[in-house]
C-alpha cells in the first residue's frame, strides 16, 4: 500500500514577472501556488504516495484557485480547512547574471493558515491516516499559535508510531532583529520531537549557538552534525552544500548523517532555472530515501539529482518523476528524448 | 496658469485574469495601480491639470512598481510619502452576460497608506500648492487615524480658500455589520467640510438616515438632496443613476444640484468593456465643469460623457482626453478614425 | 455523505485557436482536456459528489498532462486506466457573428479509450463504489468494444442498485453515412438500462424512428417523450430546446418528464461566449436534482441556469458553484460584486 | 485554366495594439501586412486565381517579414521588386462601443513603393500575365510618379485586352486641404480608363463634382450613378451603402450597376470584429462575379456576404473562401460545426 | 535558372509547450510545420532553388493552416494532393540543462501522407520538373506504401537524370523491436537508388550490419564508409559527429567523402536554442554545394555552418540566407548589427 | 538640491521581436521609446537628479505614448515641444549565441525631432534650470539644423556656467560613405565645447585623423587620449573597452582620464541578456561620479558596474538605483534576495 504522507505549512501564491523585468517594467504576472509543504508533498505524491496537505485556505476565489491548484499537484485536499480572509502572496522578479533575483511578501501574518484558531484541525484524526509528517523553520517562525499546532501534531504523530520530519531552513528575514536567540528555543523544541532533520552546520552554529574551532564548511559539519544528532536524539540529518558560480550555474554536494556516519554524494555543477524550491526537492528526497528503506548511498545520491532537476524545472513545485530521477543520478545529459 | 488638484487615497494594486476565466482556471494576471484618487487626479491631469496624490507607498519593488504607474499615469510624485510595507491589492474577474464580475480583496488595513502614522503628510504646505482637494468615503472606511488625516487635511485646504470635494462612495463590505449607522457621524464630518459632493438619494436614505415617502428614484433624490445640500452647506451635489440591462449594456443619467436647480444629463446608453472607476471619471467631470465656470447643463453633460467612455477603456483609470470627451457628447459614434 | 458518481467516456485534448483568428493564420493554441463525462462528472464534484471518470490515459506525457488536469477539475482518479498511447483531440476555431465556429477532430479512434481491451475495467468493484452512472451517445459510437463495455458498466450498476443516466447525444459526423439505421439498436440497448435519460423529440424520431403528425417542437415533444419513456421504462427523461439569436444570444428551454408529467423551465436568454460544454451543465443540473430530490420545477431551473452559466465559461467543463446556480435562477443581472 | 489577377499597390505593415488599450498603455503590438491591392489580390487567391501583387519592398528584415507574410496569403511574388528602404506602416488601437478605433500612419511617402522610380516594372510584360487589374484612389493619392505608374500599367493591360477595376476609395487625410478639387483630374484619368469601378453617390458629387437635387443617399445614387457610367464608359459600377448601429453591428447593402440596370443585395446586419479591409472584400466579391459570369444578383448577394464575413475576421485580409460565402449568402447563423 | 528541388515526406504539426514547462504544467502551445522534407525544401528554396514538396494533406482546416505555412517557408504547392483526414503531430517540451528535451507523437501512421493510396502522384510528372530530389529514413520507416512511392519517385528521378538523396536518419522508435533487422533491406533498396547519401558509422555497422575492429568512431567512419560508397556506387556520402556538451552547448564536425576522398570541417562549438531540425540544415548545406559545384572544404564547412545555425533559430526549419551562413562561416561572433 | 540634467536628442520607438523569432516568423512586437539622450536622462533621474529630456514628439497617438512612457522612466516633460509628425522606430531581432542581434531602423530623418525648426526651444531658458547638459553623436549625424540646435543649446549652457557632455558615439551607418571625412569638423566644433567627453582611441584615429604608431588598443588611447584633451581642452575623457565572447558574455574595461591621469576599472566579464544602451549606462555613470566629485577610482568602477548591469536588464534604459550598482561593485553574485 502507498505510504501516506502530510506536511503542515502555508500555502503562498508566488506572483512573477515573465522574462528578466521589474515589476515596475512589466504588466503581467504569472502565478501558481506553493510553500515548503506544498513542495514536499507534491514531489512526494509524484513518488507514489499518498499526499496530504494540513493547512488553512480562505473561501474566497482565491481559495479556491488555490485548492484547485493543489489538486493538480496531486495533493489530497482532506485536511485543508477553510476560514480566514487571505493568502500569504510574494512576488518574483528574476535575475540574470550579475543581477540576483527578488523577492518582496505581501502580508502573510494575517493569512488564512497564520490566523487559524486552536482546534481548527483535529491533529488526533490526521496523525492515524499518516506514516510520515514534514515541519519546517519557516512555519515555526510565524507565531505562538502555529509553533503550537506544530507541537501538538508532532507529538500526536510520534505517539501514533509515525516519523517527524523537521526542514530548519532558518530565514532571517522572517525572525527580525536577534533572531538567533529568539528562535533558539522553538527549534530546540522541534529537533526534540525529530526523526529526520534537513539542516547544516550553519544551523547548529547560528541558531543551536554551537562553537567550533573548524574553519572550513566541510570540517565544521562533520564536528557539529554528530553533536547535534547526539543532543537531540534525531535518527538522520541530511543537508547540502551550495556555491553559486559566476555562469548561472550551482554546485552542489548532498550529505546524510545516519548511524554515525556520513555520507555524501558527488558534487553535481548544472545550469539553474527555477532556483526556489530546490531545497524542498532535496528533502523529498531524503524522505523518499528514508521510508523505501534505500542505502544511504542511494539516498543521497538520490536526493541531491532530484534538488538538480528541481532547478531545471519551472515553479516552486518539483515535478520530476522517480524515474526520472534515476536517470538523471546515471546518466550523461541526453539528445532530444523523441 | 494650470489649476492644481489633490486626492487623497489610497493606491491599490490590480490583479485582474484576463479574458474571462476564474482566478482558478487562468495562470496569468494583469496588473495595474489604481484607487479613486488615482483615478480623479489623472483624470484631471490629462484636462491639463497639475495633479498631485497625497499617498503612501512602500519603499520597496512593489511601492516602486506604483509610483512608476503613477507617473506614466500623469500624477505628480511630490507628496507620495514612502514607508510601511505593503500595497493593498485587489483580484478582479471578469464577467459575462449573465455572470458578474467579482472582486476579492487582499488585506488592505495593513498597507503603507492605512498604517501611515501622524505627521506623515505635511497638509498645511499642500494646502497652499493645492486649489481642490478630493475626499472619497473608501478612504473614510478604513480606521481612525486615517479618518484624522482626512479631517485635518480638508480643514487645512480650506482655510486656504481651496474647494473641498467628497464622493461619499459607500461601499457596505468596508463598514460591515450595521455599517450604517457606525459610519453616519463620520460622513457627517466630511460633509460639513465639503463644498462640493459626489452622492445621490441612497446615500441620503441609507447613510444620513433621512426619510422620504417617494418610491420612485428620481422623486427621492429631488426631494432628499436639497435637503442635504442646506443642512451641510454644500454648494454642489452631483451623482448618476445607474441601470444595468440585459445585454451587456449599462444606463446612465447624471445630475447636478446647484444654486437650488438641478441640472439633468441625457440617459446614454452603451456597451461596457470595464465598469471599474467610471464613477471616477464622472467625478471628475463634475469638478472640471466646476473649475472651469461651465454652465450646470454643459458640465452634467461633459461628466456623464466621461463616465461613458470611461466604461470603454481599459483599466480603472480614465485616459480619455478632453477633447475626446467633447466629442463623445456631441456626435454620434464613428467609423474607424484614419 | 457525499453522493458517488461515475461517467464513462473519452478524455479529449480541446486544442482551442486563441480569439478569432483561423487555424491558418494564428501560431499559438490554449489546450485543456474534456469530454462529456469529463464536464458532467467535474460539474458534479463542484455541487459535492465523490466524482469518478472510467477512462484510460496513455503513460506518456499527454497523457500526465491530462491526468493533472482531471485532478484540477476535482475529479477521482482511482478509476483511469493508463495503457495504450493516444488521447483523442479537436481542434477548435472560434467563430464570431455571422460566422459560426468550427472544430476538427484528429484521430480518436486510436485512443487510449477506444482501444482498452476487455478486462481493462473492473466494473463490478466500480459498481460497488458509486450511486449514479452517466453514458453518452458519442461514446456508443467509438465501436463494439466500447458498447460492450458500456453495456456491462451499466448492468453492474443496475444490480448494485445504482442510478443509470445515457444522455443520447447523436452526433451525426460519428455514425457516418446511414446513420440513424445502424445506431438504432444500440441506443435501445442503452435505453433499456437507462433511468435518467437526456433526449428530446429529434431523437425519439431520428434515432427511434417514431411518428409523429405534429409540425411543432414542443407538440412532437409532448407527443413522443412519454412513448419512449412507456417503451424502455425510463422514470425521467429530460433535455432543451434552443434556438441560436443574430446577437451572438441563444434561448434555451429546459423539460423534464417524469411521473407521467411535464416540467417546463422558463425560456433564458443569454450571450454566449463558450457554447461547447452547456449541455453536459444542463446534464450534470437534471442529475443533481433527482439525486437530491429536488421538486421538478427546481430542478429543470437548477438545470437551465446550469446550462446557462456554462456559456459564460471559459472552456468545455462547467465550472460553477451550486450556490453561483441558485444565484443566476432567481437575480437578475448584477453589477462588479466587490 | 485558373484567371489570374494582379493588383497595383502598396505593403503596409499593420500595428495593431492588442485588446481594447490604447497605444499610451499597452507594452506589446500584432503585426501583419496588408494594403488594399494585398487584400484583393489575396481574396481572389483563394476563389482559386492565380494572385500577383506589383509592388516595391526593401531588402531587409522588414521587406523580409512582408514578403513572407504575403507567401502565407497566397500571393505570387514574381512582380515583387525589392529596391528603397522602407515599408509603409500604420498603428491600429481598437474602439470599442461609444469610443471609435483610431488608426495612426508612419512616413508612407518615403516608402520602397512610393518611391520606386520609372522603369521600376516592366508592365508591358505583367499584362500580357494577367486577365484583370485592380487600383484604388489610395495609391492615387501618393504622388505624380506612383499615378504614371498606374496609367502605364492601366493602358498596359487595356491594350492586351484584359479588364481594368479602379475602385475610387477617396481619403480625405491623404489628399488634404482642397483635395477635391486637387484630386479630381486624376480620378478621371483611372476611370477613363476603368472597365468596372467601386464607387457610391459620394464619389460622383464630391470627388467629380456631379450635382443632384434630391436628399435621399439612394435616390442620388440612382440619379448620379448611370451618369458617371454613361460620362466615362464604364461598364459596370458597384458600391454599398454602410451604417454605423449603436450596438457594435453595421449594416450593408451592396449595389451593382450594369447595362443601364441597378441591382440591389439585400441589407445585412452583423456584429462587426474587425472592420478594415471589409471594402476590399467586396470588390473581390464583385471582380469574381464578373469574371466569372454570374447574374448581378448573384454577383451583388456575393459581394455583400463576402464583405459582411470580412467583418467577422481578425486582419485587413479576407480569408474566407468562396464556399464559406455560399454558404453565409444562404444560411442562418449556425451552431458549432462539428 | 533556378534549380528545382523536391522532397518526398510527411508534414508534422509541431506542438511546443512555450519556455520550460511540461505540457501538464503549461495551458497554451505554439505551433508550425516541419517535417524533414519540409526543412530540406524550405532551407533550398532559401538559396534561391525552386522548392516543390511532394506529400498529401487533409482537406480540412489542419491541413489548410499547413499548407498556409509551407507558402510562408517559401515551397510551392504544385505538387502537395489533398485527401485524407489526418497531419501527423507531436509534441515537445523544451529541457533545460540537465534535463533532456521531449517528444511526444500523435498517430502519424494514420496521417494522409501515409494513407495515400497508390497513383495518387504523378511521379513521372514531377520527375521531368525537378533537378534533385531528397528521401529520408523517417519516411522509409512508415509502411510497404510508402516505400513504393519512394522507391518509384527515386527511379522516375534518375530516369530523367537527376540527382537522388537519402538520409539514412534512422529513428529506432519508429521501426520497433529488432529495427535493424527489420529496415535492412529497405534502406539497401534506397542506397542503391541514391547518388548523395548522408549518414555515419554507426548506420553502416547497425544498419547495414558493417564489421569493424576500430573504436573510435572517427577511424570506424574513415574505414567503413568508402565501403559503403563502393558497394552501393554512391558518389558522395557526408554525415556529421556530434557531441553534448555539459554546459548547453552542443560541438559538430562535418565530414564528406567524395572521389574517394574524406573532407572535413573544423568542429564547431556553440549554444543550441532549438536543436530540432539542424541535420536537415547540414543536408541542405551538403546538397548545395554539391549543385553548386562547391570544392568539398567549402561545402563541409558551409553545411557545418548552416547546421550551427539552425541551432540558434526557433522551430524545425533552417530560416538562414546563404549570405548569413558565408558569414557565420568566416567572422567571429559579432555586436549588434545596427 | 537635487542636480538637474538635461539631454538633448531623439526618442525612438523600439519594436522588439519577442524571444528569439526573426521578423519574419513571428506575429508580435514588445516596444518601448529610448534614445541616448532618454537613456542617459532616466539613468539620472534614478540616482535623484532632475531630469528634462529637450526634444520634439508629435501630437498623435504615438507621442502620446512616447510621452508616457518617458513619465514612467521619471524624466520631466517641461522641454519636450509637440509638433510634426513622426517618431523615430527601429526593429530589434535579437540574437542568440553564434547569430547576432540586427537592427532595422524606419525613417528617422522625418521625425518630429529631426524636422523641428528653428525657434523650436528656447535654449537660453532651458540653460539656466539646469547644471549639465548631455549631447551625443548620433544626434550630430541627422542634418545640419539640428547640428545648428546643438551649438546654440551647448553655448548657453556653458555661458550659464553649466557643463556640456559629449558622448562621441560615431555610427559608420548615419554618415555614410565618407563618413569620418565628413563628420570631422562637426565633431570638433562639439569637442571645443565639451567639458566631459565620452570615447576612445578608435574616435581619435577615425573621426578626428590622429596618428599612432602604436598597435595595441591600451597603448594607442594612453598615447591619443591626452592630446585629444590637450587640443580641444576637455577637463574629463573617459571610455571603455568592450571585448565579445563566444559564451555569450562580453568583457568590459571602463577608463577615465582627468588631471593629466588614467584611470582604469577592472576588467568585469558577465553575460548579456539585452546590450543595447549600456554605453549609455556607463555614461550616466561617469556624469553622476563627476557631478559628485566622487575620486576617479570609484567614478570609473561605478560607471562599469552600471554598464555591467545594464546588460542584464530588459530595454535600452538602464534601471537599475545607486545602490543596486554600489552592491553590483562590491559583491559577488548573490542567492536569490528574500
């Protein structure tokens, strides 16, 4: 039977400029709808499992392109509630070259799932459909009543035998002033219920406030993550490491620490598209890696191609089939498929 | 010299799904930047006016998108104040025949102009580069501050010898429950202050709770806005009459009451392309035919024409010329103009 | 609970020229995939039924392409088959007044849907899972082994206490040359399984070959309705008629037959924009009503305010609200709601 | 064997702004190619004649685009020259209901075409190709070389024994002030000339000075009329009579004049789409009737339904063939034809 | 005189998903014309050749819209029949980096130009009207049919003393299992036929089932293909080396092998746009120089130079003049030509 | 205060060809108005200057849009004069990678601009608002009055105490043959007045006849340069040097020459997304660091990151605020910004 996984997140409507204008060049925008939940889900239902969505839509128009939205990506609307007056929304203007791309919010505190009053879900109900829940760092720096729904569904999803998977994807934008202090103890709350988190050493550093005397990011990782792991009580941490080269393209390097080892994959340098997302493409495959019961090897090398077709591909949302996938882990880029 | 003119408002973003699908079946939005002093204030600059908004903006690419459309728009940027961090936005769908057009707002409250503290705007030195100013009951809706802002500033323009103009704009989704009766001191206010206003006998029934035992439209309004204009010394009030017909076709019949005579335009009757802001356009109308010392039946017949052809173009904006508008009053409609 | 219902049929590829332009002078087309099971089972997800389609898709990417846009619609897809390696497809041309619009079909006889082997389907569990059914004559068609299919789908519904809905739906350009002789005696095959039946007096003579001395339409309908219904024992057959205006309006008068009596709707007039697809909104209108027990004079409004609305959509599925409909049969046209 | 047709005159580049904007708000412009001789000869292609335009364009992107563009259409290049630099373009912003469209031209004098010199064609040659030629009063007015060319060519192909079409097509911006008086004598030289003319009572008072007592437009054509026919030995003069309604349709009613007879279609209402270059497709109308023999209310009822669907598509270039018009002359507006 | 060129093959509907999506993302397609046989053509008659295509389109709005865009590629029509229902199409969905491009096909063997019957060309007709004629391997691929038309094009051409040319263009999808076996004798029948032939190494050792001991693939082509020229008495074969760059960029060396002798062109490396469609453009540079009467260095570096360029221009059909091609053989990339 | 610039020149309207289409593919434009004098204007409007473009538009459709479209890049309209009939346009085919991009203009030399006459601005006025004046050499090409306009406005600035700005800027195409010859002493009597001169060795050697014995570019400008000041004594001269590479990127060497020393930025190399009007960028850069007395090491590397990112934006009209360049001067490429 299909493994059922939810995530818990906001559904935000991405507004982008076509092409390489400003918004104040242009007059249109194209528009879809996304959020780390949203994405995990998504390319976890691509996989073959079960995807279900815990959040809060309004029942106005643009609820309800939204929901349409979801259906298409192949998520089960079962937990998506309805009330509230709006969708978190941003805007996307693409860069080129030496010119970073942009990305400006309108008001997400105030959105449907920001807003949702306690008891809005019945965490009891979803955690037994489930075998598998997705947090992350940017749902828990919202406010107090969502790191409290975070809480209570995690903890119903442990007790119910399933795993806790957290994405610390700390963003500093979104803490404010002293963030790191601030936000230390929320995550300190999260890793206590985790099975599986996505992080590096630059989280244990920034916002766990752990010291090394290491220089190098490599080095770092491989002193904190165990540490981490160790504190925590988490069964597997996984993560990357990024650089971004002068020719639009990244490289990256995927790394899992499990059963006191580490493993990483190849380093993978490719020409990037669409870069939002990819880290969600990562994580889903991490995930996927960890409930097939793949050997870390896989798992990582897994993850880190579909983070790479992540960045090929238009929207937020990965897209890419577990096959895919496999063919973009072994192959050399191919001639037109036809 | 050319006369100079004010609005003060709110500068609200347009998302409108072209052609005629739902946000849910479309992927592309048009946008625009709008607002009933946008639209008065560019109104009058296309008649040569010098148009300034008294507004603000947030500083970022969003804030910048507007103030670049305000330009392109005519508007003088002088007293756009930027801070805070939003613009409110609106979703617009389009309807057809017998399906409406819908609107869904995003959450406006918390934009830069309805959080702009005290002391933003400098109205004693506006006052004195301004010879009207104009006032609309969206803005009244919002929150006290505002409400505050638009007292001080009307007072300000008068005591410079400047014409104050108010649209009383009733929209009941702003006031919501027992919108009425919460509202009536504060149109009250302006009413007081106003020399010329924008309104007819449903704003005298509902928000000013006077009482008449006419049934029919016209009876009520010739017996209802005399009434009005003595007891709030108004020396000017304009409005329509508006039906909606079955094929795609609107009604349109303007009037003006002025020196204890009203004035009534032609009905025109036309095809709708875009209904949103031609109460605008006839505002503007009604303060150009002012302004200028028109005779009442010259100026009710110039502003219902601007209203007409505002229903043409598109966009909330009007953008038709003054001479364009003389000849819409006068002629019947043409062959391609080559 | 949510009512359950299944339509069997094609998914088609609707290759639509954007505008008015000719196939010939355009470069770009807007795609979408429908059908009138499609269209009847989407329209009866938006009232709240569990709506499956029994179908099959090609594994390829059109056949993804597809399968999403099911999933937008709302429509199950526990039931669609994927083997085979075609969807069937039409090409649609606009027209505009006096020239009417125009649609080729590529191959669809190759379909994935028209080539299922026996045994793709199991229809006895399908059975089991749903309370109405809905066949249409384009399907019956395709070929024997289509109607065979059909033919079996339908018997397992019956004894599982199902509802069977056939909507007749000849279309000439299918059955080819002397076709009204060799689709006779399989559309009495289907009739004869039917409960719920959408007809009007053109089939019962064209199709059935039954007399009539009547010249009028309604008179041959009244006449001849309740013979079919006597001689394949159908408890409610119902359907329209229309005549097509110079304005770019059509009229439109719903009936419906049942307990030996007539229900007629009001005639509607409106301005058409999609005419593809109304008459499954009027379909997916009669079965909601006999599904919720609605009283025929409601349901032959609901079903002609349906049928009405889709001509307002972009697109060939109706796509309106249960509360959009009920809204349309009693108001009369209104202005931007905002 | 297929007739063949050559028309004389200029490529325009057509610029039309998208929708209903206007140039001052939209970002982006259709383009194609048209001209009066284009669109006659281009209607004619697709009656089945074979099509040559005798025309100028330069050799660069621009003439490029044109040429290929005019390929599309069916035209014959092989009296195309290429010599000058540019090529004549016009802007085009919809109207829309009370608002008319507006039409703005770049520099057409110094256009390849206007500025071809003497010996630029070889029309001694062209005419022995061709069994018919079309001019119109638009090429007239461009200058005294272009009008020697016209006479030359006219000459030309009288002396081989083909047919002369001159349709009068007066534009008052291209003639300018006193252009009347200015243009008249190189009126009558074309229809010295012409064997079959396009031209209404307008023409005959204000382009050749006719008088007439009577008011009525259809009693001056019958007076005036056989006058210009008897005066310049026409053979056959057609025209039409055109009506601007308020609801976005015209009305038209075509008119033939052939031995010492008038024949009169019927009026026809339409919604109109795209109203430039429907005049053109009435003269295609009336050259095929007279080249290929059919009665003059065959011819006239043609002419007439030729036009009215020239207004239902997008372009200056009628596209219909000769069996969609058949059908339009005989038919009520149909369903989808599918 | 001009030289007069035909293909023999099917016109192919390209159906393109527009930037970077899927077609389950994306909601609109362009659309063109191509085909092998439509690119080798198109690209002649470019070098100023007259080009005939031989082939067989629907009567139908399709097949009208095809043969529209062939008129603007420039090829005459004389020779394309109307029958049949069907254009074959396919799909494509643009890659991006490391994510390869896709094709999906529609059902071509059901296409008019593979259903046209036996005598529906009149080959020795046409045969007497050209001086070259151009099969491909797709074409081969089809059915027993078609390769009798093929079979008694080539001969009816060689009868009259023209040139034939065959690219091997071998599709493994197209002829299914065990292909190689299967199509053996097929393509000895038009290698026996041919006078220019493009193909390499690898269609001698799987096609024709040649032996070597090499490796590398340049020392494989230089031993079997004068092996191939003598059995088959070929009098030039040429073909091309292609490799896939990592970073969007493609490198290709042309080769022609004529009087025994191999020429080769330097390789070339550049940016691909759209790769669709560039072997044809290297053929059509081949045929040229070999009509022409280029020495080999100038016609392998002038067909490589053609080839790159398709590369870099939208759709399937090579749009570049001879004189761009000079140029892009000899300069440097240059600034903006203005 | 902020510091008012004024440029002197023609607005063009630039008809793009969208995506990688040549003209005679495609079937839309994008367009927008620039110049050199538009470009340098806005570019300095950003940074908070004052900017007033001194120019003529026609009173049509078409200047109307030019106009706003210039309010839109924040350039004030106070000098632009309305008369005549025509702006100047050019078509833009981009390029990609080995195909270079290619300009095709319309006929400028009837423009408004081109054909105002003398009296058109009253230069003495103009000279005392501002304190810097920009002139450049595309300009100098047109015709003798507007050289006379030229002279006159220089003059008057400089006996205002402003400075005069000469950008070089010699395009072979506007002169024509014996175009160095024939420019000369128009260049000299612009260089006799300029303050700050834009250009390189490649103008002193062509335009103005200096002789080097020197072959490499560096060593001819720090030999030529010098004298160029010292004869016609210009306090500021500065240039790039621009080298293409085959990756689709461009290398950029900014110099500037003051107080008898050269100062030269670093090499920058980053890929193009649209080249046109980035000279332009690079002057507003080096205007704003000598209006700000910023030390020539920075003036010439903020000059070179405002050409750098210039290339990476949409239009001819650089964008991008002074912060925008301050960061692009000091960073490397950044992750998306949000």
């Amino acid at each position: 039977m299909a493994k059922r996984v939810a995530s818990f997140g906001e559904v935000m409507m991405r507004l982008q400029v076509p092409g390489y204008e400003f918004l104040s060049q242009a007059s249109t925008l194209n528009y879809s709808f996304s959020g780390t939940g949203v994405n995990v889900t998504s390319a976890l239902a691509r996989f073959g499992y079960t995807g279900y969505l815990v959040s809060t839509l309004p029942d106005n128009a643009v609820g309800d392109a939204a929901a349409s939205y979801l259906q298409k990506l192949g998520i089960n609307q079962l937990f998506i509630h309805r009330s509230g007056d709006y969708v978190g929304m941003y805007f996307l203007e693409n860069g080129f070259g030496a010119r970073p791309s942009r990305v400006t919010y309108s008001n997400r505190l105030e959105s449907s799932f920001n807003t949702a009053s306690e008891g809005t879900y019945n965490f009891e109900e979803i955690a037994r459909e489930i075998d598998v829940v997705h947090f992350c760092g940017i749902t828990l720096a919202m406010n107090d009543s969502i790191r409290q729904h975070m809480k209570t569904f995690a903890k119903a999803v442990k007790e119910n035998g399933g795993t806790v998977v957290f994405d610390c994807n700390y963003r500093p934008s979104l803490w404010g002033e002293d963030g790191y202090r601030k936000s230390k103890r929320y995550y300190e709350e999260m890793l206590d219920l985790a099975d599986i988190v996505m992080m590096n050493e630059k989280d244990a550093m920034f916002v766990l406030g752990m010291k090394t005397e290491k220089k190098e990011r490599t080095e770092q990782l491989v002193e904190l993550i165990p540490a981490v792991a160790k504190k925590y009580k988490i069964s597997v941490i996984a993560g990357t490491h990024r650089s971004i080269n002068g020719d639009n393209t990244h490289s990256l390097r995927g790394f899992i620490f499990k059963n006191q080892t580490f493993t990483f994959s190849k380093t993978v340098t490719f020409s990037v598209y669409d870069r939002i997302g990819a880290g969600d493409a990562y994580a889903s495959g991490i995930i996927h890696g960890e409930m097939e019961g793949f050997l870390p090897e896989k798992t990582v090398a897994f993850a880190a191609a579909a983070g790479m077709l992540a960045h090929t591909v238009v929207g937020d949302t990965p897209i890419s089939s577990e096959a895919d996938i496999f063919r973009a882990m072994t192959e050399s880029v191919g001639d037109v498929e036809r």
